[in-house]
C-alpha cells in the first residue's frame, strides 16, 4: 500500500542517481551525499540523467520500501531545492510544473 503523505521529510539527490540500484545502493548515496540517517523515516527522491525514472526510499517500520516509476513518454521536472513538499512530489510525479506559484502564510502549532 501507498503509505506516504504530507507528514513524511521529502529530500531530493540533486545528482542524477543509477536506477539499476537498489536498496543498498540508494542508502549509501544517502548516507554519504545527502548527509542524513536513512532509517529516520524521511522519505528520498531519485531521478535518472534522463529524468524518466524516479525511485522513492522510504524506511516503514519493519524494512525498507522502494517506490519505482518508468515514464514511457515525456520527463519529470526537476525542483531547484533539496528538500520538497508533499505537493511539490505529487506535481512532480503528475508531471506538472508550476511556473508561478505564491503560497500563503498558514498557522502551525
């Protein structure tokens, strides 16, 4: 089941990542490039050079959760930032890109 959502940490690799890697592989580009701890629950974003693959590592309690899209038409865009949103992955996965936004101040407790 699809258990992600807007409580989830969204961090992008800025690089473009291999997608024949797996979930060793894409742990230690966490480790080492991103500098975060991949077991935190934070969720991480790979694209391929091409950007028409995407790969989402994801720790749930018990093991690691790999998410995997193949784009048969078309590529991704690519956010400018290292750390996303929850609507900036849902765009980004749907394919549209925002060429102006401005979003309101909301209260957080």
């Amino acid at each position: 089941m699809f258990s992600l959502n807007s409580a989830h940490r969204y961090f992008l690799y800025q690089g473009h990542c291999d997608m024949r890697k797996s979930f060793g592989g894409l742990c230690g580009l966490v480790s080492s490039e991103l500098k975060r701890e991949v077991s935190s629950g934070e969720v991480f974003v790979f694209l391929n050079l091409q950007r028409t693959h995407i790969k989402l590592l994801h720790w749930e309690h018990g093991g690691f959760v790999l998410y995997y899209k193949r784009l048969e038409q078309g590529t991704f865009p690519t956010p400018k930032k290292e750390q996303l949103s929850w609507a900036d992955l849902v765009l980004m996965i749907e394919g549209i890109q925002v060429q102006k936004s401005r979003q309101l101040r909301r209260y957080q407790a």
